[in-house]
C-alpha cells in the first residue's frame, strides 16, 4: 500500500489495543494528525506524540460540547502555550453547527463560541501554527471572515461541507480540505472533490467515527483512506498513485512533517 497520513483523527479516543494496532501495524501510515476535545484530550495526545513518533498531536476545543467556562479556557490556553512547541497545529477548534441543530446551544451562548474560535485563531497566528477547523455549512463562511480578519493562511477545514460560493471563496484563499471514506458513498463529498483542487486536499479517517457503505459496522482504520483515495482518482480522473503521491506531498507541506518526523 502507498504511503499516506491521516490528516484528521482523534486518536485519543481509541482503546489501547487500538492505538496499538493502528500505530504497529499500519506500514503505510507515515503519520497521524490527533486532534483534541478539550484539555484532558490535549494532554492524552501529547502522551501518544511521546510513545509513538507518527502521532502529531494538535491542541484545541472542539466546538461541539457545551462552552468551557472562563477558568477552563484560562487553564488549556496556559497549557497549550506551555506545550506549543509540540504540537502540530491549533485543533479542532470552530463552531458548534450540529450541536447548534440539535437546539444545544442557547442563542446567547452563539456570540461565546465566536469569541473562543476567534481567540483560537489568534493564537494559531501569534504561534505560527497552522488551524484545524471544524466549520460547515452556514458557518464556514464566518470562520472564514474570522481567517480573513487575522490574516491566516494555513487553515484546514476538516470534513468540509458548503455551498459552491464558500468553496470558491476558500479556494481563493488557499485553504486546505480533507476528505473521509464517506467520499465513496456520499455524493456532495464527491462533488467537492471534484470541484476542489487536488494541491489543496488532504485525506482523513476522523476515526473513530463510523462510516456506512463498505465499512458499516468495521472500526474506522486509517487502512479505510485507500479507498478513498481510489474513489479520488476516479473523479479527478488522475492516475491513482499520483493521487497518493500529491496527498502525502500536501500533508507533508502543510503540517511540516519530513519523512514522518515533524
């Protein structure tokens, strides 16, 4: 198998045995982006990122879970400042779009999460780290209003899904994307493939979220990127290893990984 690195995973939240397996017997797996929840997360992926050298870890919120209140924003912003140096990119941070859906989130609590994404964003610039962003739908246009304000660069949007002005938009700005093995099955995720260009994609498991088709009920292994990457080449109609060559080339780039030591 060609090598690849996940781009998106929050490895974490794996069993032991599972991490172990992912990590020693994946060959093809030149590095892990890990993601983090909340600060037992962070702290969890900085473990990992010491055991075992593929694993990059990255600092961060995710959006979708009640606010942290300002003693625990205080405590992981200390934290990930103390440990910026080992970690790969500010992440995942955004806004709560399904927690939002599911009527989760009060209306005045809207303006908080703004405020958390927008303090994540300046500490990606003042750290110099590229930004892991869960944004989709009506609120990827506001994460990039925020990117525009900071002058930010190097920001991925993980598992994107948006309309066809926020993808031109995103484009524009150089923006990188990643894609799920849900590309095999999904039509709008395929069409997003085929409108975005391949030197501003990245692949991902987002593990470990399950996923239908061919994988329902299978634990989501970043052994699954294959097929994505197979489904990618029929829709660029591109041949399959120069697919997985300019994949790995962008990963690589973007997170300043050299031949899996970052």
């Amino acid at each position: 198998m060609e090598k690849m690195i996940d781009a998106h995973i929050h490895l974490d939240q794996y069993k032991e045995e599972a991490i172990k397996e992912i990590i020693e017997n994946s060959p093809f797996l030149e590095a892990l982006i890990s993601v983090s929840f909340h600060l037992e997360s962070c702290k969890k992926n900085l473990r990992l990122s010491k055991k075992y050298d593929k694993v990059k870890p990255a600092f961060g919120f995710h959006p979708e879970q009640p606010l942290p209140n300002e003693n625990e924003i205080e405590k992981l912003v200390g934290w990930m400042n103390e440990h910026k140096d080992e970690m790969a990119a500010v992440g995942e941070v955004g806004l709560p779009y399904y927690f939002r859906s599911e009527q989760k989130v009060a209306s005045y609590e809207i303006g908080r999460y703004l405020e958390l994404l927008e303090l994540f964003i300046k500490l990606a610039r003042e750290w110099e780290k590229p930004i892991v962003l869960h944004a989709v739908y009506d609120d990827a246009p506001i994460a990039c209003d925020l990117l525009e304000k900071h002058s930010i660069e190097k920001a991925h949007f993980h598992w994107f899904k948006g309309d066809s002005k926020t993808i031109e938009r995103m484009i524009s700005n150089g923006y990188f994307i990643s894609v799920t093995p849900d590309v095999i099955y999904e039509y709008e995720i395929q069409q997003l493939v085929k409108a975005y260009p391949l030197e501003r994609i990245m692949i991902e498991t987002d593990g470990p979220w399950p996923f239908e088709g061919p994988f329902k009920g299978k634990m989501t292994h970043p052994a699954m990127m294959a097929e994505s990457v197979k489904e990618m080449a029929k829709i660029k109609k591109i041949p399959v290893n120069d697919v997985f060559s300019q994949l790995l080339k962008n990963t690589k780039t973007f997170y300043y990984i050299l031949n899996g030591v970052q």
